[in-house]
C-alpha cells in the first residue's frame, strides 16, 4: 500500500522542472563592449511554446511576484583590480588598462563576474580579449544566467534578506534593553581597558614598508617596465625600496614638446604627502640637472629652473632638446616612517631620429636621517680585512635589508681572557674578509637545567641576534640587486646517543671565493657560504653536580680560482700560391 502524498510530490517537482526549462529557451540580452566605444545590441525573444504535462501547475509568471533586485552591480564590479591608477596584469575589467596594456595580455584572469548564485536568473559580467583588432580590444557582455538547480530563489517578500542587517548602535537609553536581550554578555575590567584603549587611542600614520608613496593627486610615479621593455608610467614609487631600471620609450619627435614623459616638469612638479593621507606636502628640490650632447660631452648646468623640450631644426633633419634620459630621486625619511626631503637629480640630451626610440634610466634611493653612508667593503671586489656584507630578504621577490653598520651584520663569537660565555653575551666579532678566525667560550652547567633549556641557550649563543641569510657577492653589492648576493646554506650535524643530552658544540662557517676579472687586477667575489651547526651528545648529569662544556666558532676563506690561461690569438694562415715554373730548372 503506497503513501497518498507521493503523487502530489511528483507533481510539484514536475512543474518547477516546467519553469526552469521555459526560462532556459529565453535568449538573454547582449552587451558587447569594445575599448574606445560602446555598442549595445539587445536581443530578446519570448519563450517558445513547449507541451506542458497534463496536471501540472503553470510556471509563476512576472504577476506571481517581485524578483530580486541584485544588491550588487556585476558590470562596475572587478574582483581582480588590486592596485590604484594601475592596470593588473590580465585584468580584463580594471578600468585603468589601455589598448597598450591589452595587447601584452595573455587571457583574462577573471572572465566571468557573477552575483548570487542562490537566485534563478542573475546577472553575469563575461569579459575576454579581441586580439585580431588593431589595437586589441577588451569583449564585455552582459548576460541572464539561468540557475538550472530546481531549488532556486525565484520570487521574495523580504527585502531585507538580501543585505545584512546594520547592528542597533547602544546608548543610554537602548543600553539596558540590549543587556537583557543579550544572553551571557559579560563585562570586566580588563576587556573594558583593552576596548576603550583601542578606539580611544588614535592611531599614528606612517609610511611602511612597500607602500606607495602618495602625491597631492594620486602617487609619485616611478616608470618601469611592466612585461615587455617599454616604459609604463603608473608604477607607483614605494616606500624604502630602492629601485634602478631601464625601460625603453617610443616617441613621436615631431610631438616631443607635448609629451609629458621627456619633460623635466613631469618629474619636479609632484608634491610627496609627508605620511600617508597627511595634508603636509614635500616639494621636491632639483639638485642638479646635466646637459648630454649628440657627442656625449656632459655639462653642468647652473640654473635648476624646469626646461622643456624643443623641437629645433638643424637643416635636413630635426633635433629635440632637454629630453629626460636619466632620472634619480634621493629620498630623506625619518624613524618614525615620515618622508622630510625629496631631491632630484637629471640628465637631460638631444635626440634625433637616429636614437628613436628613447632609453630612458629612473632611479630612487631612500637615506634615513641623521644617519652617514654605509661603507663598501670594496669596489667591485672585497678588499682583505673588511667584513662581509649580510643582510636578509623579508620574502621572496624583495630586496636584501641590511643594518647599517657592516661590523654587525655577519658575526662570530667573541673571546675573552675569562672564557666566560656569560659575561659578555651579546658582544660579537665581525668576519672579516681573508682572514681565518676561531673564538670560543666556555658555559658552566647545572644537573638541575633541562636539557632543551640548555640546547636553546647554546644555539642562541652561536648564532647570536639575527644570524643573516644573504651574503653580498662583491664588496659593493646594492640591496636591490638579488642576484648579487648568495644565500647562505645552513647545515646541522649531530651524534645521537642514548640516554644522553644533544647540545650544539660548534658553528663552523665556509666562505668560498674566487678571483673575478681580469689577470692584472683580479677582483675578489664569494660564491658559496656554508653555515654547519656540530651538535654532541652529554651525558645527563646528576642533579648538583656541575659541568663544563666548550663552544666555539670557526671561520675559513677558501679559494677556489680555476687556474687563468693565458690566452693567444691564432697565429694567421698564409695562404699563397707560387707560380707552377717557380723552381725552374731545379725541379
């Protein structure tokens, strides 16, 4: 004997499978966008006529109820657009990208944008690339996705479902409701301190590291080349990343005068916001501007009044003067992440048709204040007795960080007449270039210490605060170049025994260098460095009873120069040939 309810459950079914496949059959409407103008073709057809089952009810039709009106607008949403003012890479939607920048795109990162998916018909945002128009254009279409799920929001009668609900504000006279509606909320002492001390305290605006450096319009702009060698001018200048790059510009020589990028003003004339949304603005000062000539003679130029860019005639062909060649800013900030001086220096020349396109060189350094220049430990090669250059790379991608005394950077163990580990911790040796070093000390123990305690001690004496991960490569390696700089390969030995306490014994550091350049001044460059942690194993002590174990650091300079062969040029063929009767009558 079947259940009565069945038939009338099949039946429901049946005709919500009916509405969806009559939504289906709809066409929905276009929207075809293109780069520089908007054509908008919308088609609609009716739903076609289809057999509906006997018995079944009819799809709800628009009188059935209001439908949801989306909360947000697909078409002026894009997921993808990360950075301001700046196009993203294969970002099909990010409205600051040009035909230029689509014509290095691969494909869309994000071709389809949609709303809620929990609705039976929603708008939907589908974006791709024309690569056969010149210049490529970016397809945009607005569309009516049909949900095919016969569990789908069709109609609704509580608008305030499709939004979340703004949380009623306490005060005096709603406090005491809100405490009785509210179970189990609680308050203390301590909660109360730490909630008032986070709203009530302002908090201190500052620049940070790799954040863009904000103008009185948008950011200060540093060009650079994006996927290809070209200048793009919406890179953003960040903040105590040193930057030099060389990019290539095509020009119109005709129309030098009124492109922005050759001019000097285009440089000079940002105002850097002292920290970030401050009203405090920062001129920046022109220090010194250079002539180059069609030679390549430079001359100083006195005045630092902004020229611009000429276009003069010099008989058959036409010459642009003070273009931008060469562009370096010097940025002065101080401890609290403020920026308090910007200066620039420029190379300005003249270009002729002969040097279309344009190589243009942007650099930007950043000085802290009151603070001296860091000394090189050699130009380029390390020069024997100075210490070697470390630093540490925060993530991958950015450039090495450095303190600024180089005596600090990559140190040992520091011995004492006492041999005493504990009396000058903290006081280390720098490693100096060339020279071979061993220090130790020696740590007096207690049966009472645990083990772990007393290996994480130990370590940390050898190691000392903030052991580096990069070594520089040559003595005047810059931060900002990576591959300059050779990483330190970090290895742990260790003898296990039983019933023993594992403790590291010695740090051993292996620095590898060979002579770079020519023969008749051969320059110093390290290639591989080798940190290797020794651990032994102790005996555990009985409690009260007292030990003495050794520590020591041990640095060594190995050369591996492959031998240098003089090289000679090939001793030159001759190829002649004598007459057939030379040797008459001889032969």
């Amino acid at each position: 004997m079947r259940p009565r309810g069945i038939p009338l459950l099949l039946v429901v079914l049946l005709g919500c499978w009916a509405s969806v496949s009559a939504q289906t059959e709809a066409t929905p409407a276009v929207a075809t966008e293109g780069l520089n103008s908007t054509e908008t073709a919308l088609t609609t057809f009716g739903p076609s006529p289809s057999t509906r089952p006997l018995g079944t009810p009819r799809a709800p039709g628009p009188t059935s109820g209001p439908r949801p009106t989306p909360v947000t607008d697909v078409a002026a949403l894009c997921v993808c657009d990360l950075s301001p003012a700046r196009c993203d890479v294969n970002c099909c939607c990010d409205p600051d990208c040009s035909s230029v920048d689509f014509s290095v795109f691969s494909a869309c990162s994000v071709p389809v944008v949609m709303g809620d998916n929990q609705f039976c018909s929603q708008k939907a945002a589908i974006y791709s690339l024309n690569f056969t128009a010149n210049p490529p254009q970016r397809v945009f279409k607005l569309i009516d996705q049909i949900n095919p799920s016969i569990f789908c929001i069709h109609t609704t009668n509580y608008k305030p479902a499709l939004s979340f609900i703004n949380p009623e504000m306490p005060d005096e006279n709603s406090f005491d409701t809100l405490m009785r509606t509210a179970d189990g909320f609680t308050l203390n002492a301590e909660s109360d301190i730490s909630f008032t001390t986070k709203l009530d305290v302002p908090s201190t605006a500052k620049y940070e590291y790799g954040v863009p450096l904000q103008t009185s319009d948008s950011f200060l702009r540093f060009p650079s080349s994006l996927t290809s060698s070209l200048c793009t001018d919406n890179n953003p200048a960040a903040f105590l990343v040193n930057q030099a790059v060389k990019c290539t510009r095509k020009i119109n020589l005709e129309q030098c005068e009124e492109t922005e990028a050759l001019s000097m003003a285009f440089y000079s004339s940002p105002e850097i916001r002292r920290v970030p949304d401050s009203r405090t603005k920062v001129p920046i000062t022109v220090q010194s501007i250079v002539i180059q000539s069609l030679n390549k003679t430079l001359t100083r130029w006195e005045d630092t009044d902004v020229l611009q860019p000429a276009l003069v005639n010099a008989g058959h062909f036409s010459l642009c003067v003070n273009v931008v060649l060469e562009v370096k800013y010097s940025l002065t900030y101080t401890d609290e992440g403020e920026v308090i001086k910007a200066d620039l220096s420029l190379l300005l020349g003249t270009v002729s048709n002969v040097v279309v396109p344009l190589q243009q060189k942007f650099e930007i350094h950043f000085l802290q204040e009151n603070t001296k220049p860091v000394p090189l430990s050699g130009n380029p090669g390390y020069v024997v007795g100075l210490p070697l250059a470390a630093g540490f790379q925060p993530h991958k991608g950015s450039g090495i960080i450095q303190i600024t005394n180089r005596y600090r950077q990559l140190t040992i163990l520091h011995s004492t007449t006492e041999q005493d580990c504990l009396a000058l911790e903290g006081v280390r040796t720098p490693v100096l270039f060339g020279y071979t070093m061993q220090s130790g000390c020696k740590l007096r123990l207690t049966g009472a210490l645990p083990c772990r305690l007393v290996a994480q001690k130990v370590e940390s004496l050898l190691w000392g605060q903030g052991f580096p991960d990069y070594v520089a490569s040559f003595g005047n390696s810059q931060a900002q170049d990576v591959l300059d700089w050779v990483p330190i390969h970090f290895i742990t030995q260790s003898f296990n025994r039983k019933d023993s306490c594992q403790l590291p014994g010695a740090l051993v550091i292996e620095v590898k260098w060979t002579k770079y350049g020519s023969l008749l001044n051969p320059q110093a460059k390290i290639v591989n460095v080798t940190a290797n942690l020794i651990s032994s194993s102790f005996p555990e002590a009985n409690s009260g009873n007292e030990r003495t174990i050794l520590i020591s650091t041990a640095v060594t300079f190995v050369d591996v120069s492959a031998p240098a062969e003089a090289g000679f040029r090939a001793p030159p063929a001759i190829n002649a040939k004598l007459p057939f009767n030379f040797f008459f009558p001889f032969v």
